[in-house]
C-alpha cells in the first residue's frame, strides 16, 4: 500500500465531490418539483393527462439513463430551432444537461413512488377531512400531502441513493465530477484498484450520510407512531 | 424517407447493426442474471447462516455493490481485469498487454451488481417462509438437502419472481454502461451510428425505442411466468 499515492488521490478526488453534490441536489429538486406534476397528472380524472403521465413514466423508467443524457446532450443541439434560441447558452453546458436529464429520469421513479404513497391514504381520513369542511389545497396540505410523504418516504430514500449513483454518469458528458476525474486518474496511472477504493469510499460516505439524514427525517415525521409515555 | 434509409436493413441502413447491438445487450444482460444468480444465493446464504464472519462479509459485499456507481464497478473490472490477465501473461511467458474481452468485464461487472440486489431478493423470500413449514419438514425427518430440494428452492423461486424481474429491469439498463468498454452493444451501436451520420437525435431515440421494446417485454414475460407460479395458491393482495 502506497499512502503518498492514496493520499494525493483521495485529495484528488475530494476536490470533485462538491460538482456530484451540486448534480445532485439540483437534479432531486428540480425531479421533485416534476414528479410532483406527473403524479398530479397520472392521478387526475381527465384521460388524456392520465395517459400522457403513464407515458411518461414508461418512457422514463423503461430506458437507460445513459441514452437520455445522450438524446439531450447531443441530440437537442441538432435542432436549428433550439441552437438559435434563448435556450442555447444554457443547454450548450454539459452540466445543465447532465442536471436536466438527472431531473427528467428521477421525475418517471417518483411520481410512482409519490403514487404509492397517495394510494397508502386511507380515505377514511379523506372523508373526516372533507367533512369539516376541508377541500381542494387545503386537503392537500393538511392531510393527504403529509401522509403520503411519509408513507413514501422509505421508497423514496432508496431513490435517492439511486440518484447520488446516476450522477457518475455525467462523467460521460465530459462534467469532471468524481467518477470522471477516478477514471482520469485510472488510465493516467493504471493504479485501478486504489482509485477505485478512493472513490468508492466517498461514494459509500455520502449515500452513509443521506441515508442517515432520511432516517432522521422519517423519525420525526412519524413521532405518532411510537408509544407515547404515559403521564403518572 | 431518408429516415426509412437510415434507420433500414439496405447497404446504407443501420438497422440490422442495431438489432443486432439489442440481441448483443440481451446476451450480456442474460449472462450477468446468471451470474449474478450464482453470487446473489451465496450472498444471501452468508448473510443467513449464524456464522459472524460470514454475515460480514455478506453485509460488507451488498452495501459496497449497491452503494457505488455502477459505471465505478465497470471501470474496475475493466481495467483491473486486464492487468490481473496481463500479469497471468507474464508469469506464463508472454510479454505484453492482454486485454480482458469486454464481453466478459461487462458480464462480470453487471453480474456482481445484480448478484448484490438479488441477494436482498432471495433473503427476502426465504424469510417469507411459514417457519412452520420448515419445521414440519425436519419433524417427518428431511434432511437438509432433501429440504432445500422439495420445500426451500421452489417456495423461493416463487417469493422472488417479482424481485428478479426487477433486478432484471435494472441490469438491463445498467448493461448499457458497459459500452464505456467498447462492446458493440445496443448503446454503443446507437451512439456509433449517431456520430458516423450526425443523427444524434434520431438514433438515440431509436435505440431508446429498442430499450423500451426489451424492457416492456421482459416485463410481460415476468408476469406470466408470476401468473404461472402461482396458479396453485389461493389469489391474495398484489396478484399479477
């Protein structure tokens, strides 16, 4: 074992955890906020918003994330229509588009978690909630959004160490996040094991730290749940 | 109707060779299951059996494999692969580099993926074995080979369809991440013909097209072969 080289490596490569956090957060954002519409849309009355939202998510779920980045990064730039637009300055940077297919993917994985969840509301709640008068926004806010979160919020956590996983591949659309700047460091040095190791313990690291983060989450949204202590 | 040109089976059609990179994602994918089917019983079995070590070693393997970039673990195989076989070259006599094929780093790599995900799959379908059951098999005295045979594998087998048909999904799009080696698969075929006619768009789409074509198959295929796995029970919640 080489120290010098794991230490100069692990500097390396903690230099780019900051670009995988920014593609991250970014992407669970903006892959919420759209998860949120697509569910919107997948649970309405209306068929032909019912169905595109099916479609959606088929289309998705059913396709490697690879092929999507591609399809934006390379594939949008052939279109006279989007090269002269307002549009251009910023879908020419790999990282939007890393960010905007990241976002688009996780929003079809969502919105059927968020589904699962709204389907977890029993609707005896809804019934007490629509007979003291709560509709509309209100019932979302108050009753249906909190217990759906919180029946969601398992599946979803496994969703989101899915995503800190999918940004290695914007690697692929040359952003030098951590797995692109190992596989330099990999054919620069051919040393693939301690590399690997290196990168593979900040992965582990930081899925450790989001995973424990849900968790916490998950225990305070579900204080009800546990015994509560009996006054003497 | 340069489109149909394109996209055909004529002298200047990619069509073929994109068909051909489909059944070339199937094979690799088929492999890893395969693979990962062996890895994924021994797995669980460690992380079963009341031996420490083993229930270590087991925990250590499935958080590691489902907690870094695939894209990471084929890198590691890939190039790692090449120098272990370079240097069996070397004590063997030959001087050089050889590469690993990339079938094969692909398959292995995909493979020890999936083996880590169906692991979970299978402890969780031992688990939901009546205990009764087995303890009933011990009392008419059924031995330990006997039992795995007639009451552990094919109660199992049915437990984990549904799991390995979402295992399958996913190595199904984790095989598209071995084109990074160069293996002419469905990604790497769609991306060649991509740059060889500055039609990006139109055969990322049509190869994501295929993509959704293997996967909304495969999905029809796991609910039948669920539908005929319990044909025998009782219908109860969550039926296919």
């Amino acid at each position: 074992m080489d120290f010098v080289f794991i230490l100069q490596t692990m500097r390396t490569l903690l230099a780019a955890v900051p670009m995988t956090l920014a593609l991250f957060f970014l992407s669970i954002f903006f892959g919420g906020l759209l998860a949120l519409l697509v569910v919107w849309m997948r649970v309405a009355r209306n068929p032909i918003l019912s169905n595109f939202a099916k479609g959606y998510i088929f289309v998705f779920r059913g396709s490697p994330l690879l092929i999507q980045m591609f399809l934006v990064f390379y594939g949008l730039g052939q279109f006279g229509f989007i090269r002269y637009s307002f549009l251009w300055p910023f879908l020419r940077e790999p990282f939007v588009c890393a960010v905007l297919s990241l976002a688009l993917c996780t929003a079809g994985y969502t919105a059927e978690i968020f589904r699962g969840g709204l389907r977890a509301v029993s609707v005896k709640e809804i019934e007490a909630a629509r007979s003291i008068g709560m509709s509309g926004f209100l019932l979302v806010r108050r009753i249906i959004g909190p217990i759906a979160f919180r029946h969601a919020l398992p599946a979803y956590s496994t969703e989101i160490v899915m995503m800190v996983k999918s940004t290695a591949l914007a690697s692929l659309v040359t952003v030098w996040e951590v797995t692109g700047v190992a596989q330099r460091l990999i054919s620069q040095t051919y040393r693939t094991m301690e590399v690997f190791l290196c990168a593979a313990a900040i992965y582990l690291i930081l899925n450790f730290l989001i995973l424990q983060a849900m968790a916490l989450l998950e225990h305070r949204l579900s204080q009800h749940r546990r015994a509560v202590p009996r006054l003497p | 109707m340069w489109i149909i040109g394109v996209l055909g089976f004529g002298q200047q059609g990619w069509g073929g060779l994109l068909i051909a990179g489909a059944l070339m994602t199937l094979c690799v994918t088929i492999a890893a299951l395969l693979l990962g089917a062996v890895l994924g019983t021994m797995v669980a079995w460690a992380k079963l059996s009341g031996n420490a070590v083993l229930r270590a070693l087991g925990n250590a393997y499935t958080t590691v494999f489902r907690g870094v970039p695939e894209l990471l673990i084929i890198y590691l195989i890939y190039f790692g692969g090449s120098g272990a076989v370079t240097a069996i070259g070397r004590y063997l006599g030959y001087e050089g580099f050889l590469g690993l094929p990339s079938f094969a780093a692909g398959a292995l790599a995909v493979g020890i993926i999936s083996g880590a995900y169906q692991a979970e799959v299978y402890r969780g379908a031992f688990l939901a074995i009546p205990k009764g059951e087995l303890e009933a098999a011990e009392a008419i005295g059924m031995h330990r080979g006997l039992r795995f045979r007639r009451i552990i594998a094919p109660q199992v087998l049915r437990f984990a369809i549904p799991g390995i048909g979402n295992v399958w999904q996913l190595s199904l799009k984790d095989s598209a991440l071995v084109s990074v080696t160069g293996l002419a698969d469905l990604m790497r075929t769609s991306q060649v013909a991509a740059g060889s006619t500055r039609q990006y768009f139109l055969f990322f789409i049509a190869g994501g097209c295929l993509y959704l074509v293997l996967t909304s198959l495969s999905d029809r295929l796991f609910n039948r072969a669920e539908r005929r796995a319990n044909r025998s029970m009782p219908s109860s919640l969550g039926q296919a």
